[in-house]
C-alpha cells in the first residue's frame, strides 16, 4: 500500500465570488414602529431578535399602568399568545419569561369570568405542559401565580387533581424552591386542589410519600406574613383529618405542627396572623390525640402564660380570640381540673361580662364544656350575682347576635339546668322564662337555627320536670301557642318536630295547654305527622297521643276529627314504628264504645264506668258507618243500647225538639203533641239496680274489700259474685220470657224482645235506647247489662260478640288449679293484676242464670248455639 501524505497548504484554483452573496443576502432592517397592532404583528416572526425587542416594548407598555394592560386585552394578546402555545418551545429564556410575563399581567388585571369556558381550560393546560418542560426559575414563579388563578375555578381544580405526572413535578419544585413567591403560590394551590377532593380523595392524595406536609409546616414561622398566612389556611385544611390513617397519623408530625403553631403565637402574641394561628391551633386540639399531646409536652403551659400576660395588654376583642384554643381542650373532662387551676374558667367568664352585646360564640361553649367541673360549676354559679343568667337570657332574646352565639347560650343554660337546677331556674324565674322563651319562639324559622331551637326544647323539657315550673309554663298560654304553631311550620325537619312533641308531653298535664293546643290544630297537625314518611316523626306523633289519652278532651278529638281513622288506615305504612299499634289501642282503652265496635269485644281492663257506653245490635264491618250515627243526628235502623249510670235525667241540652209541622209526615198522631228525643237519654233505673246489688253483695259479704291492691282479684269471690250479678239482671230482663233449658234446641222468645224494643223506640222516638228500661232481654241485652253491672262493683269480665253479631257474651277469669301446678297456687294468684288474667269461663244469663262453664266446654258451646 502506498502512503498518502497530508499537505497543510493546497493551492486553491477557484474562489468564491464575494460580491454574489452579499448580493443575495438580506441586509439589517430597521423599521420605527408607534401603532401596538403592528408590534403584536411581529410576535409571528421566527427570529429571535425581533421578539426580544417586541417583547421588550410590550412588557413596557404593559407597566406604566393598568389600562395598557386592559388595551393588549382588547387587541387580542391573550389570543396570540395561546395560538404561540405561550412560547413553550422558544429556546431562548428571556422570550419565554417575556411570554409568562405577559399573560400573569393579563391575569392580574383582568377577572377569569370574563374569559371564555374554553379559553380558560386552555390556559390551565398551556400552563401545566409548560410547568412539566421548565426549569427557569422566573419562568417557574410565573407559572405558579398562573396556575393558582386558574385553580380559583373549583372544576378546573377538580380536573387538575388527576394530573399525576404534572403533581409530581409540582410538589417536587415545592419543596426545594427558595423563592418566597412560588412558595406561596404553590402553597396556595395545594389548598384549592385540598378544597375539592372528598374526605376519601384528600385522604389518599395527602399520605402519599411526596405531599409536602412537612414543608408547609415549615412556612408557619417564615419571615413573609402572606406565606405564613397561606400555610396556616392550608394547615387548618388538612388539621380536619387526624385520624390514624391520615397525614398526621404520626405522634412525631403531630408534635411537630403543635410545636410549631405554639411558637410562633409565643413569638409574637400581638401579630396580624395571631388570631390565625389560635384558630388554626384550635382546629388541632379537636382531636384528643393532639390535645393529649398539647398537655403531657407542656404546650399548654406556654399558651396560658402568653396569655395572662397579654390579657391587660390586648382589646377585649382580641383577647377573648386567644382563649378559643382552651374551648376546644376543653371538650375533653379529664384535663378541666388542670384548666380550671389555671384560670381558665375565669378568663371565660370576663369575656362572657364584658363582651357587649355578646361574646364569640366558642366563649359560651368553652364554659358550658367547663360546667361538668364541680369546681368550675360552683364559680360559674357564683357569677349569677353578678347577673351571668341575665347575660345569656339578653344573648337569647338578640336577633342581632349570630346565631351560633345564640345556640351556644341556649344550651348552656340547659346544661346549667341540669347541672345546679335550683339556682338556674330561680334566675330564670327571675327574668320570667316563659316570656322569654316566648318571645324568642316567636321570631321563628328560618330566623332561628333548627340548634337554637332545640335547646330551648330542651330548657322546657327540664323545667316542666318540676311541677311548680311547669305550671308556670303552662299558665302562659303564649308559650304554648308559639309551640303549635311552631309545629305546623316545622315538618320539613322532621328531628325539630320529634322534640316538639317530646316537650309537648312534659307541658301536656296543665290544663291550659291542652286546651290551647286543641284550639290551635294540634289534630292537623297529628295527622300530618302520622302521614310523615319519617319513621321518628311517626314515632314522636304516636307518643304524644299514648301520653294525652289520659285526657277526655283529647280522647274525644282524637275519635271526632279523624285521628282514630288515620291510625286504622295507615297500620301497614307503620310497621316500623313499634308504638302505632298501642296508640290505637290507648285510645280505644278510653272509649269502649268504639272499641267494641272495631274489636267486637271488651276485655277485663276495658271499664264502661264513668262515661256513654253504645252498642248497637247490627255489627258494622266499618266502622265509620257506626261512628256517623253517633256524630250527625240521624238513628241508626237497629236499636242502640245505651250505659250510664251517672245520668238519671237526660241533659237539657241533648234533647232535641222534633218541629211540630215535621210530625204529621212521620206519624198519625195529632199534630199538637210535641216530640222530643236524645241520642244521650237518662236512665233512672242503673242506679236503683246498682244499688240492690251492693245490697244484696253486702248479705252475702261480698263487697269489694277498699284495703285491696287496685286493679288486683280475689279469684275465691269470683264465682259467687259472678253468680249474683247474673241473677240480678235476670230479675230485671225476664219479662215475658218463659224459662228454657240449655238442652233444649228451642231458642228464647226472641221476638218478644224485639217488640219490646220497638215499643220502646216509640216511647223514646229514636232507636237510642237506654239499657235500664229494656225489661224483656235475651242473651245480647244481658251481657251488656252484666258487663256493665260488673265494672261498677269491680268484677272482671270481658264481652264478646258472636262471628255473625246477634250474640253477645261474658266471659269470666277462674284459676284452673292442677295438683302440683305451682302457676295455680291460690296464693300466688290472690292479688293478680287485671292485665295479666285470662278469660276462663263463660257466663250463662240465660238458662242456669249464673253457672259457669269453662271454655270449649260442651255446656259453653251449647250456651253459645255452636253444637
């Protein structure tokens, strides 16, 4: 091979030709510009020069004031820029600081609302690509303000949220960033991406390993007032959660941002963000671990300190502001005896006297979480005299405090009504509750808090537990009034209705409120509630009605105006609800009446003594069709029977007066007697038959022993007073009857005691007959008469009606003694309660007047016509 040398000289035979390419080259252009729109022309070009100095004369422009910047808007800057893709790819810096710049002055000046939907979402995605290429740190800052106006968009924010490989880089130049500026910005972020997430979202997006929480801890204390405030905000954010699971499951990191927050109050009490940090602080000390942590490390000692020394010092204002951290601790009782021995409770009550009008609501809650205390209790009661009740009741009546002052106040005076009941209500009486109460009532929803309300329920509650305050209460009637009427309006909360019945019931046993309420529609709105959908309102409606059926006038409107019907005809909506079933019940208890038309049968408890007992001989599958006959002046086509015994002459206001020139349409006597009848006819005979049986229960040493336990038996007498009470109304019900035998297949003279009745239809003009005159009677006359003779003397029996309604009977409870059934024994069974017997023989009225067979008997069924 051979060798090639390299020369260093090579002689050239050719040169190119200078003068050509000048020729073709372009030559430098300077061109003066004074109109903006040719300047945004140049934005376009590609060389790097020509944006420089376009960007340099806008930026310019864009300083001297505001309005240029409205101008560049209005020439369609923004516009520009985005359709340039902010510069994103320019290689050079200073166009890219240029670019941000820019669009920050536009942003700055200029409300995101007026950009379009579009426009805006552009923007946020420009600004996150360019974050993800950029490293400047100008272009950064920049950047950062950008992104925290966009996020003011909670959508926006939301859609950010899963922008993972954006995030990373994000909270990455976070926490290695020393420009105050991005720190705060980013800051700032993170709180609106907080804000946005749900307790699960922000959960998992906080414990991730890379979230800077420890870096926003850090700017609590930093020299600039905008970051510590923005990390403070973000703090309070992120302190709402601090569970186990959260970001500050660790004791160290908890420990940590307690540290922190305490020393930088301590540092400076007096500071703008002081009531900041105190609020955040108390953020934290709503969890017992960081309250536990806050005491056992000696925090609270230097809050207390910074405190007492800065109390004569600082306004009022901002002194009761400090002490919002020590309501927070004070939730928890086992650290109220170390806050009281530092004063706590005497630093609340100075802020609660000398606030006018009122103090901040955490004021009144940290001394009503203070009150379980006895020590703090007995300082607080000692502060009545310096008019501590006054105080709160002036606080309650405001409209112009906040409400959750006001709310604050009602439930601290109910829980000083539970906690020194005597002296509480003496004050209250002092400064006359009932008005009080009334009045504040009566500003009414939505003026008042569903909170405020029920803690005035809650004050009612606990002084009708007294009977001389609950007169009081009950004595002025607009109290009573404001409640019902507070009920109507109050079915769109169905817990405010649920307490206003439960107050209700402690109120019911006054006179004037029954009648108050009855006169104010409490009938509607029961049937309101019972419709409710809200199984608690049903419950609360159904319990109000079990405790007002020991009252006739309500028993009565329950019945009359249609409460009684919406029961019945709402039981399948109610299977939930376990007192519908005994609100019925309590009413028909009240009114045999009714019950033994529904029930077709009284039992042992249900006494007819002491008011109008109805039973019409024709059985009604409705019930409505008998109580429409008793209600509307109408008779009925089968006889009524009627039961008093209190009533030996009809009341002048029953009797009814049948016009004279109405008579010759309904009879051919003449037409100048005057007709007269009473659906509530007297009965002077009941009486005179009652009084023959006492007689007669005397002979035989039978009289209901008054030594007994009420409601109790003596089952040895059971029998022979059974047998007597029989045989009284035998005596008085036998006439025109012949005597058959109780084999015999013959029935009794049936129609005799049916002409008997239309006799006395006519003497009475109207079907509503009153027992005691009814002198010829078969099975269904007697056994109401037994019944009715039987509750008078105190013998239990039930009545029963026949499947088919033409038979009535009696049944009686008998021990059914076995050998060795210690169930039986005579003395166990001796005084047993009427609630508890069971019926165990039935009645003969008719065939051996007073024999009892026991039931499923051959004796009982033939007695019944069943075999």
């Amino acid at each position: 091979m051979s060798r090639i040398s390299k020369r260093v000289y090579e002689a050239r035979s050719a040169y190119p030709d200078r003068t050509k390419s000048e020729e073709k080259s372009f030559t430098e252009l300077n061109v003066p510009i004074k109109k903006l729109e040719t300047a945004l022309l140049l934005l376009s070009s590609e060389e790097e020069c020509v944006l420089l100095t376009v960007f340099s004369h806008i930026t310019d422009f864009a300083r001297r004031q505001d309005v240029n910047v409205l101008e560049l808007r209005a020439h369609r800057l923004l516009e520009l820029l985005l359709e340039k893709e902010l510069f994103i790819n320019a290689t050079n810096t200073m166009i890219r600081r240029f670019a941000l710049y820019l669009l920050t002055a536009l942003l700055d000046n200029t409300e995101m609302a007026t950009y379009e939907p579009e426009q805006a979402r552009q923007i946020l995605e420009l600004a996150c690509r360019f974050y993800l290429n950029e490293s400047d740190d100008f272009c950064i800052e920049y950047l950062t303000y950008i992104l925290n106006v966009c996020l003011r968009d909670p959508q926006m924010a939301h859609d950010t949220v899963d922008a993972t490989e954006f995030l990373e880089k994000f909270k990455r130049v976070f926490v290695n960033s020393e420009n105050p500026d991005t720190v705060y910005n980013s800051i700032e972020v993170l709180h609106k991406l907080l804000l946005v997430q749900t307790a699960e979202q922000m959960l998992e997006f906080t414990t991730q390993p890379d979230f800077p929480v420890d870096r926003i801890i850090c700017e609590v204390t930093n020299e600039f007032p905008e970051i510590r405030k923005a990390a403070l905000k973000a703090l309070k954010t992120l302190l709402t959660d601090t569970g186990d699971d959260s970001v500050f499951e660790s004791l160290q990191r908890c420990f940590s941002v307690l540290d922190q927050l305490v020393k930088a109050f301590c540092n400076n009490p007096q500071g703008t963000d002081a009531s900041d940090l105190v609020d955040v602080l108390a953020t934290a000390l709503r969890s017992e671990k960081m309250t536990k942590l806050f005491f056992e490390q000696n925090l609270f000692d230097l809050v207390v300190e910074q405190v007492r020394t800065q109390m004569d010092i600082l306004p009022l204002e901002l002194r009761c502001s400090l002490i919002a951290i020590f309501a927070e601790t004070a939730q928890y009782e086992q650290f109220l005896a170390r806050m009281h021995k530092a004063e706590i409770t005497e630093m609340f009550l100075q802020c609660l006297m000398q606030n006018k009008p009122a103090p901040a609501a955490f004021v009144i809650q940290g001394l009503s979480r203070m009150s379980p205390y006895p020590e703090a209790l007995r300082r607080i009661v000692a502060e009545y005299e310096m008019g501590a009740i006054r105080k709160l009741v002036s606080i309650l009546l405001s409209p112009e405090v906040p409400i959750k002052t006001r709310e604050q106040a009602a439930d601290f005076v109910a829980r000083l009504l539970v906690g020194a009941f005597r002296d509480t209500a003496a004050e209250l009486k002092e400064q006359d509750v009932a008005v009080v109460l009334t009045a504040v009532l009566a500003q009414g929803l939505p003026a008042l808090s569903i909170d405020l309300i029920l803690s005035l329920l809650t004050i009612i509650e606990t002084l009708a537990q007294n009977e001389e305050y609950r007169t009081l209460l009950g004595d002025y009637r607009s109290l009573s009034e404001q409640l019902a009427q507070l009920l109507m309006r109050s079915y769109a909360h169905s817990i405010l209705v649920n307490n206003i019945f439960r107050c209700l019931c402690t109120l019911i046993d006054e006179e004037p409120v029954r009648e108050i309420l009855l006169d104010n529609f409490i009938v509607s709105s029961i049937k309101r509630a019972l419709k409710s959908l809200s199984n608690l309102v049903k419950t609360a409606v159904t319990n109000f009605i079990l405790q007002t059926t020991r009252f006739n006038e309500f028993i009565d409107a329950y019945i009359d105006r249609g409460i009684l019907e919406v029961l019945m005809e709402y039981q399948k909506h109610a299977f939930c609800v376990s007192t519908w079933g005994p609100a019925i019940e309590s009413i028909l208890s009240k009114c045999p009446t009714m019950k033994f038309c529904i029930r077709n049968c009284l039992t042992f408890t249900d006494i007819t003594a002491g008011k109008d007992f109805y039973v019409s001989r024709k059985k009604f599958e409705d019930y409505r069709a008998f109580q429409e006959i008793l209600r509307s002046d109408c008779s009925p086509l089968d006889a009524v029977l009627v039961v008093n015994f209190d009533r030996p002459v009809a009341d002048s206001n029953d009797v009814v007066d049948v016009p004279l020139r109405c008579l010759s349409t309904i009879s051919d006597a003449p037409g100048d007697q005057a007709w007269q009848y009473c659906k509530r006819p007297g009965d002077p005979n009941l009486p005179e038959y009652l009084e023959a049986l006492n007689q007669t229960m005397g002979v035989h040493g039978l009289v209901e022993n008054p030594e007994r336990i009420r409601r109790s038996i003596d089952f040895e007498n059971v029998a022979k007073r059974s047998k007597l009470v029989a045989q009284a109304v035998a005596a008085v019900m036998n006439e025109n009857l012949k005597i058959l035998d109780l084999n015999s297949t013959e029935e009794c003279s049936r129609h005799a005691v049916h002409c008997h009745l239309l006799d006395l239809r006519h003497v009475y003009h109207t079907n509503f007959i009153p027992i005691g005159m009814v002198r010829s009677g078969c099975q269904f006359e007697r056994a109401i008469l037994f019944k009715a003779m039987a509750d008078q003397i105190g013998l239990p029996c039930t009545l029963q009606r026949s499947v088919d309604g033409r038979m009535l009977y009696n049944e009686v409870p008998l021990p059914l003694e076995q050998d060795r059934d210690v169930h039986c024994d005579k003395k166990t069974l001796k005084f047993m309660p009427w609630r508890m017997l069971r019926p165990t023989h039935v009645v003969d009225l008719m065939y051996n007047v007073g024999d009892l067979y026991p039931m499923q008997s051959r004796q009982a069924l033939q007695y019944l016509r069943l075999y």
